[in-house]
C-alpha cells in the first residue's frame, strides 16, 4: 500500500513512525526545515492522487484533503480574457494605460 511505502521510506531516511500514528497526524509532526523530514514530506505529496475536481452537488460538502477542511474552489468563465477584450489596442504608444 502506499502508506506501508511511506512507513519503509520514512524508515530509510532514519525517522521513527510509530505504528499506532496514522499518516494524517504523523505528516503534521514532520519539520521541514529538517533535510530528511522535508524528503518524507516530498514522498507524501507524491504519493497522493493529485488534484481531482468534482462538480456541484446540492446537499455535498466539498473536503479539501491537504487542507484537512470544507474547500472550494471557482473560476471565471473567460478569464485571463478580460484584459485582451478590456483595453484598445494602440500599437504607436498614442494610448495612455490607466
């Protein structure tokens, strides 16, 4: 599993990982300012699924894992358009950007 994976990796850098610790709260304990917590850190990230996005559902509560709470996340339809359809184009410089 990859969280016996995590277990063997943490071992191999030297960290204790009691058994009675789930993932969840040993990752909280971890320093990053230490090298080899911070590589454990590394490997815990990369052992994730990665973003997955679901849509609306009336009565859902979206949960944010890495968060460890309720999360939302929306976007403008068109964005980043906004300032190509927004400002005139002025090739000689006569226009002056508020």
């Amino acid at each position: 599993s990859k969280v016996q994976r995590l277990r063997n990796a943490a071992q191999a850098l030297g960290l204790s990982w009691p058994d009675s610790t789930s993932l969840r709260d040993y990752q909280r304990t971890l320093d990053p300012t230490d090298p080899k917590q911070a590589a454990l850190m590394l490997e815990i990230r990369r052992a994730g699924n990665g973003a997955s996005y679901q849509p609306y559902q009336e009565g859902v509560i979206p949960w944010h894992e890495a968060m460890a709470a309720t999360y939302a996340h929306a976007t403008a339809a068109g964005q980043g358009r906004e300032d190509r359809c927004r400002r005139p184009h002025r090739p000689q410089g006569r226009y002056r950007w508020p």
